[in-house]
C-alpha cells in the first residue's frame, strides 16, 4: 500500500482502517534502507503513527508542519514523494537526514539542533495573522528537546500570545540517551484522564454565563476552576503557560490521533497536544537500545550488529582518557548535553557516576554550570559536538573566559563529519573560539597525541579546548606519560623551500601528500602545529624564514582558522611571503562520504599535493 502514496493527498483516499497495515510497511521500509545507508532509526520508527495522523488532518503545504531537530522526518519525506530517494539518504549528492527547504515545499523549516520548532512556528503563525491569511500552524517537538532554554522562551511567548498554534509533544522518555530532569519525570507522571477534559468545560462554560456582578465572585469562580484543574491532573504546567492541554494520547493509535488533532485544528489560541510514542517501536533491537539506534551506522537487520563495531574511536579514547584519570583525582567532573553515549563519556558514568552530569539538551546551562563548578575548586570537563558548543558562545566568553575558569571543553565531531551535513559540521569552531582572550586551543594528530592532550589539560588553571574529529581512532596507549610541551608544535619533517603547518587529523593527509611530492623532488617541512592558541612563534617563524612559500592546512573554514592565525603572525614579524591557505571555503558544506566532501574541498592528500605543486611551478 506505501507504493500508492506519492503526496499527503494520496493518503488522504485511502481507507483509515488500512492505517495500521500501511505503519507496518513504513516501518519495514525504514529498516530495511537505513540498515544499508545508517541515519536515525530508533526516532523515526518511534513517530510513524503521529506522521500519518498529521499529514491525514493537515493538508501540507498549506498548512505548516515545523519538525524540531528535523532527525525524526524520515516517514514525513517518505509521504511528501521522496521514499524513491531514500537509497541515497545522507549520501554525497543525496536526501538530507534532515528537513532542508531547497529539497522540498513540505521542509517548511531547515532544522539540525533541537529546540526551535515552537519559536519558528510562533514566528510562522504571527506572520500568517499579519497577512490574514487562513492556515494551521504545526510545531512536533520531543521531550527532549524541551528540555532545551529556548523551548520554553518560546512557550512563554507563545502562551501569552493567544495566538493559533498547535504544538505536539512527542513524549518518548529519550532524546539521545535518555531524558533527564524534573520536566521529563513530570511528563512521565501524567495519565489520560477523560474526567479533567469534561470538567474544565463545565468550568468554562459556567464562567462564560456568569453575570458581571463583581470582580469578587469572578475570581472565586477563576480559582474554583485552578482548583479542578489541580485536582485532577497535578501541576498542569502547559495550561498555566497559557496552553489547552489535550492528552496524554496514545500515539500508537492513528485513529485517535486524528480525532485529537481533528480537535485540536478547531481550537482557537495555542494549543498542546501530548503523544506517548516508543522510540524504536518495531524493530526489537532499536525498541531495546534506542540510544545505539539514535543515529544508526549501517547494520545487519537480523543481528542488529553494526558494521565495523567494536573499532574505537575519537570519543572512545577521550571518554577512558578521563575515566582513568577521574579514578585518580576525585575534583575531576565531566559533563554532557544529552549525549553520554555520543561523546564516549558512557564509560565515565558506570564507573563513577556521582561525578557525572548529564544536564540535558542544554548547552549554555551546562558551560556555566561547569564554571560554578570550576569556582569551586573543581576541572569540570564538557564534552560537546563542536556544532552544539555554538549554541553556548555567550556563556563561553562571559561565564569561563573572562573569569579564567578552569573548564575544558572536549570538542568532538570537530571539522568535517560527513553525512549529517551542513548543520553538523564542525568547521567553525577554530574561528570562532580563536578570537577569545583567556582559551588555550589545542588539536590531536592522533589518538595517542588525544590521550597525552587530556593528561595535559589536567593542570592547566585556564579555559583549554581539544578539538578532536569523528571517526575511527585506530591504535592508541592509554597509559603513556604526557610528553607534549604546552604551547610547542613538532616539528615532523625538515625540508627546504616549502613549509607546510598542519593541524589535527589533516597532519596524517599532509604527511601522504608528501610522499606524492617526492615525484617532483620536493621536500617541504612538514610541522604539526599541535596548539592554535598559543602559536608556537618561535618554531613558526624560524621556518617560515628558511622557505619560499608556506602552506596552512586545516579541518576548518579558511576564514579566521589557523591560516589567518599564521598570516597574522607573519604580518606582525614583517614576513611578507606567499601563504597558501587550505580548508573548507566561505560556504555551509553539504552531507555527504568524508572522503568525498574532502576530495571535494581539494583536502584529500592527493589534492593537497597537486595544489602544493602548481603553486610551487608557477613561482618558479
């Protein structure tokens, strides 16, 4: 029956009793194609249900559904005519994993990082009354995602606007890992409860007859109505912020579904509508590790073993860097933002768990309560994708670096990560940290050189940042002794005439390029810069004195990386010689293979080579 859906309007002939029947195919479907190209499983097959009932009730386009995090849209591209791309989903040239406006008129909002949905659709919905325009309003959000500051910015602005709006509320207990905090055991509390709903109407409609005979028995009445309202179901959060509560609903049911938000499409103001899914539902591995499957590797379906498991990576090496290093010194604190599995802090929480602090998805909480924790006499450690330290850059500046705290922000996911693109991509943070006073900024060739940069951020009594790439991290010696001199680079290999300064990963991409320049005899230097700030001057400058041409090399946009820091450096020393700057250009990067989007970029070692030389030729 999927084969006869190409748009929400094909979905609306069919019969609803075949609703269950058309789930299952969707949810085969998901399994079957995000086990060969990966992507986020365990979300999608948690909101199968909840997708059909709105594009049944909604008549997308018109009416606008606005996806929170954009993660949980695969069933949704698969209804607006895109399930025949899906053998390319998160591939080079292929669908986003994300909703994305250029790829479709139903994306109606571009969405990477949680917690936007309720202020785009609020901004959507004011727009709409400006103009008189006549359509529903949609915002689908998780409760993890509420867990984010700016979701209830926007539910206070929303509530108070009495604008229309509706706004769903995915109740599935997990964003990444799962939900921490009052909210989500508050939510986790409540029960459907036919008694409330029919109660507060009687309420209301005993307060819309009452004669104006004095402000006294208006408020008695208002209070008598609060009193219910507590009585039955305790706390009712959404409906003082200014929200009709409708639920909680079973959001496994398509049919009551649709007559919620058939109920809800009829209610003036903004409404809430409260779903209870199963992150996972249908496939018994994903329903049991919703975490593992949150953002899914490829896999075998019948085993629901990944492909290439059990490799360590990045993540893995710095997560059992600072357990061992924890184990020996009880001030040591790490922190996350919803993500103990993603940023390899998992072994830090078994092992020593009341020294662990998972805040949610919240990233400007979690960098100022790292800098209360660091007044205090404590190294607090915040491991953060490189894409969501964005969303603290306030914080960062204002809470850790003008007051020097001692915090260090472990940086995954720096550089390029591929497949999640361009709302994941950890090109940024170079230029955007480096301008700070106060922050040292460090970057790891390797995994041996992560583990001795983490021993080394132990006694550092200033903010530190080690930026670290997604991947593989090969073999790495958790024990070795921490041999890196603060602020020092290494010097990898002499040359003459050229003088290349790498950083991170793209050390090992400039060290295989070498070997192709050997065809031309060129012998450049070759130094892996280690720290961004500070600079090793010294080293930088000796160098640079003793060549022709320098080249930078970085896992970042060229504007303001360590390219710009290097140029700077020369221009303050009077060296005024040729800089050739390699990195990403001044453009979002699109999802796709790392090695592709690197041969892209010109940054896979035989590109590197070959610009190396053509610049070379044409200075000769």
């Amino acid at each position: 029956m999927l084969e006869q859906i190409d748009s929400p309007y094909d979905l609306k002939k069919l019969d609803k009793k075949d609703f269950p029947l058309i789930c299952e195919e969707i949810r085969q479907f998901l399994i079957e194609k995000v086990s060969k190209t990966g992507g986020h499983l365990a979300s999608n097959l948690g909101i199968v249900e909840l997708t059909i009932a709105l594009h049944y009730v909604f008549n997308s386009p018109v009416d606008k559904i606005i996806w929170d995090v954009g993660h949980q849209c695969y069933v949704h591209k698969m209804l607006t005519g895109r399930k025949d791309q899906f053998d390319t989903l998160r591939k080079f040239n292929g669908l986003s994993g994300y909703t994305k406006r250029t790829e479709s008129v139903h994306d109606i909002f571009g969405a990477g990082h949680s917690s936007t949905s309720i202020s785009a659709a609020l901004g959507i919905a004011k727009a709409r009354d400006l103009k008189g325009e006549k359509y529903s309003v949609v915002a689908v959000i998780g409760d993890g995602a509420l867990t984010g500051g700016m979701a209830f910015e926007a539910l206070n602005n929303a509530g108070r606007s009495k604008t229309d709006l509706i706004v769903v509320l995915n109740h599935n207990e997990m964003s990444i890992s799962e939900n921490v905090g009052s909210l989500s055991l508050y939510l986790s509390k409540l029960r459907t409860d036919p008694t409330y709903n029919k109660l507060k109407q009687e309420v209301d409609n005993l307060l819309n007859i009452v004669p104006p005979i004095g402000k006294s028995l208006h408020k008695y009445i208002e209070r008598i109505k609060d009193s219910v309202k507590q009585l039955v179901v305790p706390g009712m959060f959404f409906e003082e912020m200014g929200f009709t509560y409708l639920g909680p609903i079973d959001g496994h049911d398509v049919g009551s579904l649709i007559e919620v938000l058939e109920r809800a499409k009829k209610i003036k103001g903004p409404i809430l509508v409260h779903v209870i899914t199963k992150k996972g539902k249908g496939y018994k591995f994903a329903e049991k590790f919703p975490d593992k499957f949150h953002s899914a590797a490829p896999f075998d379906i019948q085993t629901g073993k990944f492909v290439n498991e059990g490799q360590a990576t990045y993540s893995d090496v710095f997560g059992k860097t600072l357990t061992e290093m924890a184990l020996q010194d009880d001030k040591i604190v790490a922190i996350t933002a919803a993500m103990p599995e993603g940023t390899g802090l998992i072994h830090f929480a078994k092992l020593i768990p009341e020294r662990f602090f998972d805040v949610g998805i919240a990233e400007q909480h979690a960098t100022t309560f790292a800098a209360g924790m660091a007044v205090q006499g404590y190294k607090p450690y915040f491991a953060v994708y490189s894409t969501f330290l964005q969303r603290a850059y306030d914080q960062l500046i204002h809470d850790v670096c003008i007051q020097k705290l001692p915090v260090v922000f472990a940086i995954d996911r720096a550089g390029i990560v591929g497949e999640d693109g361009e709302t994941h991509q950890g090109v940024f943070d170079l230029s955007y940290l480096r301008p700070i006073p106060n922050i040292t900024i460090m970057s790891p060739k390797d995994a041996n050189e992560l583990v001795e940069m983490v021993k080394l951020s132990r006694n550092l009594e200033f903010p530190v940042a080690i930026r670290y790439p997604r991947g593989k991290a090969g073999e790495f010696d958790i024990t070795r002794e921490c041999s890196i001199e603060f602020g020092k680079a290494e010097l990898v290999t002499e040359g003459k005439e050229i003088a290349i300064f790498a950083l991170g990963r793209m050390v090992g991409k400039v060290l295989e390029a070498k070997e192709i320049l050997k065809v031309s005899d060129l012998q450049p230097f070759i130094v892996n810069l280690r720290f961004v700030k500070p600079l090793d001057e010294e080293l930088i400058l000796d160098i640079s004195n003793k060549v022709k041409f320098i080249v930078t090399v970085e896992d970042n946009v060229i504007a303001g990386g360590v390219g710009s820091a290097i140029l700077e450096l020369l221009n303050s020393n009077g060296i005024y010689k040729p800089v050739l700057r390699l990195g990403f250009p001044d453009k979002f990067i699109e999802h796709g293979d790392v090695e592709n989007l690197f041969k892209k970029y010109n940054l896979d070692a035989e590109s590197i080579a070959n610009t190396i030389l053509q610049k070379y030729k044409e200075m000769r």
